[in-house]
C-alpha cells in the first residue's frame, strides 16, 4: 500500500514536472521571436533565476542579444547565474 502511494505520487511529481518544462519551452519560444530590445524589456522586470533558466535554453545569439539589451545590473546577476548553471552542469 506504502510503495503504491510512493509511486503514485513519484508519477505525479513527474507529470508536473515535465508539464513545467512544456511551459518554459513554450515562453522561450515566444522570447526568441521577439525583438531582443522588446524581450529584455520584458525580463528586466523578471526575476533573476527565471531569466536565467529561460536565456538558457536559448540559442546563444538569441540569448547574447537579449543579454546586452538588458540593464548592466540586470545582465551581470544573469551572466553570474548562467555560469554557476553551465559550471554545475559540466561538474555532473
């Protein structure tokens, strides 16, 4: 009964989850194609870990033109959270 609700709820986790990442694969799509000015305009007011999750998933160009139009401050707590990201990645 125990080892059936785990599993239960180990699928449900699951679902979530990659219902989650459709999301997200869906609002980088939007971002990349949008003009980098108008999407940095809308990530400034976004909070750090999402921009960077959505800029990582980018292609780079994309993702480098909408980082330079984002404010200085706003670009370097970016490039700081992408960096732990790839370090954290090549690491597993």
């Amino acid at each position: 009964e125990l080892k059936k609700l785990q599993e239960q709820l180990e699928q449900q986790r699951k679902e979530a989850q990659d219902q989650g990442a459709a999301k997200l694969a869906g609002l980088v799509k939007m971002f990349e194609t949008m003009k980098p000015k108008e999407a940095a305009a809308i990530m400034a007011d976004q909070e750090t870990p999402l921009v960077a999750q959505l800029l990582g998933q980018m292609k780079d160009a994309k993702a480098a033109a909408i980082l330079a139009a984002l404010p200085p401050e706003k670009a370097r707590g970016i490039t700081a959270r992408l960096a732990q990201t790839r370090t954290a990645r090549t690491a597993s």
